[in-house]
C-alpha cells in the first residue's frame, strides 16, 4: 500500500476564497471581492484581501495610467492595482505589501533565489518551483494579517496563458487544506439586444475552462445588466453542478456600495459561512454601510467640482480609473455633507490651445488638480490654478497640483517671472520645485520603478491653519508617491508673499502642504501627498470635506 502523504500545511484552519473570472474582463471582480470581505467582516470575522496582478511589471509603478488605471500606493511604499484601494475602502483598513503580488514579483524572487543557489543546483521550472513561490505568499499573506478569513482575487480571465500557475496554485492548495478553500467566479450573462434574452452559455463555456484546471466553482456570481431569474439560476446549476443557491444574482447598480447589500438579497454570507464552516457567525452588522448607501442616492443639491487633469488621450472610458481614489474620496465628502457631486473632466490642453476657454471656469464651485508626471498639460493647469486664485474659487492641489499651485504662486505674486520645476525646465532661473538629491543619483542610473518618496511619512501641521482645523491634530501621516520637492532655497521668499507652509516634515525641511490664509482666499490649498489614497466611505478625509464645504457655499452664494 502507498504511503500516505504528509503536507506541512501552514495556517492549518485558515479559511481562503479565490474570487476568479470568467467570460471577459471588467466585470466586477475586484469589486465581488471587496463586497465579499466586506460581508465577512460583518459578521464578526477578521479578514485579509489579496490581490494577484499576472503581468509581469514587478509593481504598478511603471503602467500608463491611461491603460491600466491609476496607482494606488500602500502605507508600505509598494506601488499597486487600484483594486488595492477599492479593498482599503470597503474593509475600512490598511493592507499590506504581503496583500499584493505579480507575476513579476514571484518571477523576479524565484530567479533571485536561483541565482543564490537557494534551490541546491536542482533545475529550476514553473512547475513546482514558481508556483510553490505563489503559495508560499498565499500562506505568508494569511499568517502576516492575523485574520480568519483570506480573500485572493486572481487578475485576468479563465483561460489566459498569463494568470495559469496562479490558478494552479490555488488548486495545489485546496487539496492541502483540505475543507477550508472555497472557489468563486464572476462571469458575465449578457443580453443581446437583438434577443431580448439573458444567455447562460458563456458562462456554461468557462466553468467548463475552469474544470480543465482541476476546479470546480463552489459559488457562481452572475454578472448582467438584469437581475438574475430563478429559471437561468436552474439552467446554470445543472449545467455547472453547482448548487442553485450558490448561483448568486449580480446585476448592474447605481453604486458600487449598493453590491454587499445586492448580494445579502440572495444571503451570500450565509452561503459563505456555511461553505466555510463558520456557521454560528452573529447577523451582519451593516448599519453604518446601509447609511452610507443611503447618501449615495438621496444628497439635496449639488456641487459642481471640475477636474484639471491629463489622462484623457485613449477616450472617455478611462477617465475614472485614471483618477478613481480622487473621484471616491469627493463623494464620500459630499455624500457626508449632504449634497451629490457634479464631478466634469476638464482638459489642460484645452487651455493652452485656447487660453478664452478658461472663463468657463467660473461656473464651478471648487477645482482640483490631480497627480500626475511629465510636460504635457502643465501651462494649462497654472492658467487654471492662476483663475482659481484670482476670482476666489475653492481650490484643491494634490502633488502635482500643490507643486504647480507653487510655481503659480511663484510667478504672479511672489515676482519669480520665470519660476518652474525643473521636471519641466531643468534650466529654470528660479527652480521653485526641485528633485530631492537621492532622486537624482537614481535618475542617472535609470532606475524609475519603486525609486520615487513612497508611502506613509508624517507630517506636522501649524495650528490656525485650514489644514490644523480640518485635521483636528498637529501631527499625522499621509501617503507620498513623487520624486520633486518645493525647493527649500525658496521658502522664505514664498512665506514673505504670502504663501503658508501649513505641513512640514517634522525635522521641517519638506513642505507637505501648502495654503492661502483664509483671510485672502475661501479655500486654496494643496498637498504634497496624496490624501485621495486614505478617504474611506465610513470615513472620509478632512481636506476634501473642507474643500467640499467651501465648494458648498460658494454654490450656495451663487444661487
């Protein structure tokens, strides 16, 4: 008789779901999985998110924001998926480096490790060695958290080449843990217009694919325009052989905070916990969520707050995801205060081809100015920020847009005519903002990616200022992700003009935050970090409910 086989299971009882997809992409998986640790948690278990990204680019640091979407930066530093902040958002809580991978990272630790000799001179291959490497993460993810319960969204669709040995990998581990690993995927129904009728096949065809790779969904999320009837539930639970209970509807919604509730209509948590053996799980606590829903829908008035930005070159569809931390973090201002944002892209370039356009700025209640890198669009953005500033419209600055809000500053009221940052003129006569000195040794050596100021530092506010009174407190932490400073040879300058450096590093050499005394402007500030990356629905960041606010009543005087 064989001997039996002993796996060394790591976190034995620790619960994971893998959320996969199927049929096409940009459906909703990273939303599903979001709402399904939103549910857990809930009902009283602790829960980690991981996302899996199958490219090969080590972190998101170095993606086009226009083809991937914007990049959401981790207390840790690691540059990741927007998906990462979608899961902070609806856990209410940071995550971790050990939270996120791709295959360029398990590629780039197996090769490392082989060029160590830490395989002992055996031949290194994809299979065991890659895909041991991915669930050695998996676990290390789970044991790092602390939680009960892992969630792992696997990036891509069933079927691709590139997401393969993830899939693999999570089969390797629901036989070593055994009883504790449960299968979701999202895939799509559609209903073609010309039929009037919600079809199952697609779906049928990728569980199929699924099978192939030795899984079997546990629980299928049925994503569509309509809701989903009790006869296609039938139809997909034959054909699936899943449970029909298990086929939960997913239909489009308003918001993407109206899906845990979507989903508890079908009792998914309950499903949940039964498959994960934690049945006996107090009732989900979604008072507060519930709440919050219900400012997405029923704000009296709006505000109409216009976007400054660049990323506009491959047509509408990807604006949000450009810019989708800062979108979030508006609405959870404005939901909080009342009212629905009016939210309107506006292009740079646009006021640089035609400088008239920028009078159809005063039909906007507050502006921003959003991160971003390069040349592209800047003339445009100080047009803009210089009306802002004179005709007293509430303005918002994050990075990119405090560090242009300076140059601006610089230029027309401090007297420094040709003021710059030298990312756009290295030959600037006054060098407003400059490179950090490190960053310039790394720049010579070309090493863009995870080379810039990443992640949490912390910053020391001044008091009677618009940031002391949002904050509430003289010290916090934000999220940083830029390479260029305002150059400290020119603070005194700034300050003697009239520019407040309201946040400072706490040795006070780096400028976080820059304002106008309300004495002089209703609102203009801007922010050397990136506060976009820590507004959450059940709390939302004090600067851009300040910013709303006074957005809010300068609507309130223009009516």
């Amino acid at each position: 008789m064989a001997a039996k086989r002993v796996h060394n299971v790591i976190n034995a009882g620790h619960k994971y779901i893998f959320v996969l997809g199927g049929v096409m992409s940009g459906v909703g998986k990273g939303i599903a999985a979001a709402s399904i640790g939103k549910l857990l948690s809930a009902r009283g278990l602790t829960v980690n998110l991981v996302k899996v990204d199958p490219y090969l680019n080590v972190d998101a640091g170095t993606m086009n924001p226009t083809e991937h979407g914007e990049v959401f930066v981790l207390d840790s530093g690691l540059e990741t998926d927007q998906d990462m902040g979608n899961y902070e958002r609806f856990l209410n809580r940071d995550l971790s480096g050990d939270d996120y991978m791709t295959s360029g990272m398990i590629y780039k630790a197996v090769i490392d490790r082989e060029r160590n000799l830490g395989y002992g001179g055996k031949c290194v291959e994809a299979v065991p060695h890659v895909r041991d490497e991915i669930i050695e993460r998996f676990e290390r993810a789970a044991q790092v958290s602390g939680s009960d319960v892992t969630v792992v969204e696997i990036g891509g669709t069933i079927g691709d080449f590139s997401n393969a040995l993830f899939i693999d990998a999570a089969r390797i581990m629901h036989m070593r843990h055994k009883g504790d690993v449960t299968f979701v995927m999202v895939s799509y129904l559609p209903v073609p217009s010309t039929l009037g009728e919600m079809k199952t096949r697609p779906t049928q065809h990728a569980v199929g694919a699924l099978n192939s790779y030795g899984v079997q969904p546990d629980i299928i999320i049925a994503r569509s325009t309509h809701p989903l009837d009790q006869k296609r539930k039938e139809k997909l639970s034959i054909q699936c052989n899943v449970e029909v209970d298990c086929i939960i509807s997913a239909p489009d919604t308003e918001s993407i905070y109206d899906v845990p509730l979507n989903f508890e209509r079908d009792h998914f948590s309950d499903i949940l916990l039964e498959l994960l053996d934690k049945e006996g799980q107090p009732e989900a606590d979604l008072v507060e969520w519930k709440k919050f829903a219900a400012y997405a829908h029923n704000g009296t008035g709006t505000v109409k707050i216009g976007i400054i930005g660049k990323y506009f070159d491959t047509g509408d569809f990807i604006l949000s995801d450009a810019y989708l931390s800062v979108i979030e973090a508006i609405k959870f201002s404005a939901y909080y205060l009342g009212v629905k944002p009016d939210i309107h892209w506006l292009n740079a370039k646009d006021y640089q081809t035609d400088p008239a356009k920028i009078e159809d700025l005063a039909s906007y209640d507050g502006i921003i100015v959003p991160g971003g890198f390069g040349e592209s669009g800047i003339e445009g953005k100080i047009l803009g920020i210089k009306y802002a500033r004179e005709h007293l419209i509430p303005y918002f600055g994050l990075c990119y847009g405090m560090q242009l809000m300076t140059v601006e500053f610089a230029r027309h009221v401090a007297g420094l005519t040709d003021a710059n940052t030298t990312e756009i003129n290295p030959q600037t006569a006054y060098p407003i903002i400059d490179i950090l000195p490190e960053q310039k040794e790394k720049l010579a050596h070309k090493d863009y990616g995870g080379s810039m100021r990443l992640g949490a530092y912390p910053c020391t506010l001044e008091k009677g200022t618009i940031a002391y009174e949002a904050y509430g407190t003289s010290s916090i932490s934000e999220r940083h992700r830029h390479r260029f400073e305002v150059n400290p040879e020119y603070i005194g300058q700034l300050e003697k003009a009239g520019l407040v450096f309201s946040g400072k590093s706490p040795d006070r050499t780096l400028m976080e935050i820059a304002e106008l005394p309300t004495t002089s402007h209703p609102f203009m500030l801007g922010t050397q970090f990136h506060p976009e990356l820590r507004a959450r629905p059940l709390a939302p960041h004090p600067l851009f409910t300040a910013f709303i606010k006074a957005a809010v009543q300068r609507s309130k005087r223009s009516r």
